[in-house]
C-alpha cells in the first residue's frame, strides 16, 4: 500500500460507498469527497471546520470550482439524510462537521410507505404489548394512539430537515460569498475607471495626434495647417495634446466651420502660439485677428487649462 500510494491516502467508510453513496446526487458526492478528505485524511480526526469557500474546491489552476448553490445544495441534502451533522457553528472559520456511519437502505427502500402504514403498525405493536396487562383497548384509545404517533412522526420529520440550518445559517454564508463577489467587481470598476481617466489626460506623441484625428478632426480644417499646428504642441512635452484636448478642439471647430477653423490655425502658427481662439468678425464683415497682448496671454492660459480639465465623456 504504501508503495502505491507514496503521498498517502484517505481512509473511506465501506458502509458509505455500499449503502449511502448510491442514494446521493453528485453535489452531495462532492461534498462528501472534500469533508471526507479534510477529517478522514487524518489520523484520530473526527471534525474540522470547513467554510464554504474551501468546500468550492478549485484550489490548482485550472481545476474545477463549485458553486456556491451546488455547495448550499449538497449539503442541504447531506444534513437532512444525516449523513454529516454540525458539531458547532462558526461564521469566521466555518462550521464543524462531523461524518456519521449511517445507512440509506432502509431510508430509501420504506420511502413508498404511507404515513398512515407506519403508525397503523407503531399502534398495533404497542397494543400487543400491553394485552397481558389490561383489558383489550378501546376504539377511542386507539385514536388517541393513532393522533399521537402521528405528531411524534411530524415533529421527527422537521428535526430531520433541520429548517434552522438550511433557512438561516445557509443563507447567511450565501449572503456573505454574494456580498464579497459584489465588493470584488465594484473595486475592478474602481480600477478600470481611474485607468481611463489617466489614459485621457496622458500626453499625446505626434504620430498618436495624428492617427487620431485623421477621420474627425482633420476633415474640419485643412490637413497641413493641422500637421503644423500639431508639430508645434508636439515640440516639448508640456504643451503636448491630450485627449482631452482633442475633444475641445474638435467641439470648437465643429462649431466654427473650416474656414475660422483654419485662420485659428495660422493665428496660432504664425504667433507660435499654443491655443486656438475664434476668429472676430470686424464691422467691415472680414475675419480681424487679435493683436493686444494681454488679451492673447490670458486667454492662452484660459484654453490650456480648458484642454488639461478636459471632457470626460469624450472617446478619442
């Protein structure tokens, strides 16, 4: 034996595998299997707390998990048959269970029994027993037997279900695996946010700039004065676009039109300027150009501020 099995083995119950086992679904079977491996396995090990996690298997990469209703179903069904039973219940570490020799046999063979059956012959069983004591029993005490076997036979059934285990306990550690997963996708969410958020304030290269806007922006203005303009912004990393201000300037030049659009790009070509500003219109009807330097700088630093802030909406 230990030849063949150098890592050792798990101790398993013969009366299990003859008379409990084929009775059982295959969530019972795999609860079974991992309660079996962590009390069996070792030597003079009755119980162990298991949690439901652990229970769900799936430990080596790529190996199968449970879920966590396959789980609250196989041991549903295990408790109820008495298979296992719960020593103590612990929330942090897991409950303790126990594993219990027991048959289905008989369980599974009388399944087909009425109720009535079985108290008809717990009632007349007890009135043999005490025929050599009194007198025969009458029609009413075998009625009031008959009620009695009954409730003994009901209250045995719901001891048996164990509603306490499976209506509370149970969904309280469904509810607790539930409110993790939701705590895991909202932290993702979290991270895949802050992470566009980043992305869109990143700056741009030159060759980013102007893949980008080759099918929106550039079809707003004329091709070369945008190269131009861009080669500028893209001279030292400081005034580089972003996204962000991609989305400002092509909203700007959406609403101007190509021609202010491009006399916006010599304005700022000429005066090597980093922002782009609407074009006036003089009362002579022609497109005027601003020339007071003060007004210049403090819209410049107006606009970049405008494209570092950004749109958070936009999906360059």
């Amino acid at each position: 034996m230990s030849i063949k099995f150098d890592r050792g083995y798990v101790m398993s119950s013969r009366l299990y595998r003859y008379e409990v086992r084929p009775f059982l679904s295959d969530a019972a079977k795999n609860i079974y299997a991992e309660l079996e491996d962590r009390i069996n396995g070792y030597k003079d090990k009755k119980t162990d707390h298991v949690s439901y996690s652990q229970l769900q298997g799936g430990k080596l990469e790529g190996s199968k998990k449970l879920s966590t209703t396959t789980v609250a179903k196989g041991l549903k069904e295990l408790l109820e048959l008495g298979v296992i039973s719960i020593v103590t219940e612990n929330s942090r570490k897991g409950n303790e269970y126990q594993i219990n020799e027991v048959s289905l046999v008989d369980h599974f063979s009388n399944e087909s029994t009425t109720l009535e059956s079985k108290v008809l012959q717990k009632v007349k069983r007890q009135h043999f027993s005490n025929e050599s004591a009194s007198t025969l029993e009458s029609k009413d005490t075998i009625e009031l037997l008959y009620r009695i076997t009954f409730i003994e036979l009901l209250n045995n059934t719901i001891r048996a279900k164990n509603p306490l285990q499976v209506n509370f306990f149970e969904y309280q550690e469904i509810k607790k695996q539930n409110l993790l997963d939701q705590q895991k996708l909202e932290v993702e969410q979290k991270v895949k946010s802050a992470a566009e958020r980043k992305e869109k304030t990143r700056k741009l290269s030159f060759d980013e700039v102007m893949d980008l806007t080759k099918t929106n922006i550039q079809k707003l203005c004329t091709p070369n004065l945008w190269e131009q303009f861009v080669t500028n912004r893209s001279e030292y990393k400081k005034s580089a676009l972003t996204k962000n201000a991609l989305k400002t300037i092509h909203d700007e030049f959406k609403a101007w039109g190509v021609e202010k659009s491009d006399i916006s790009l010599k304005t700022a070509i000429k005066g090597n300027h980093q922002g782009l500003f609407e074009p006036r219109i003089s009362t002579s009807g022609n497109f005027g150009y601003q020339t007071q330097a003060s007004t210049r700088m403090s819209e410049i630093q107006e606009l970049i501020a405008q494209e570092e802030q950004g749109n958070a909406t936009y999906g360059f």
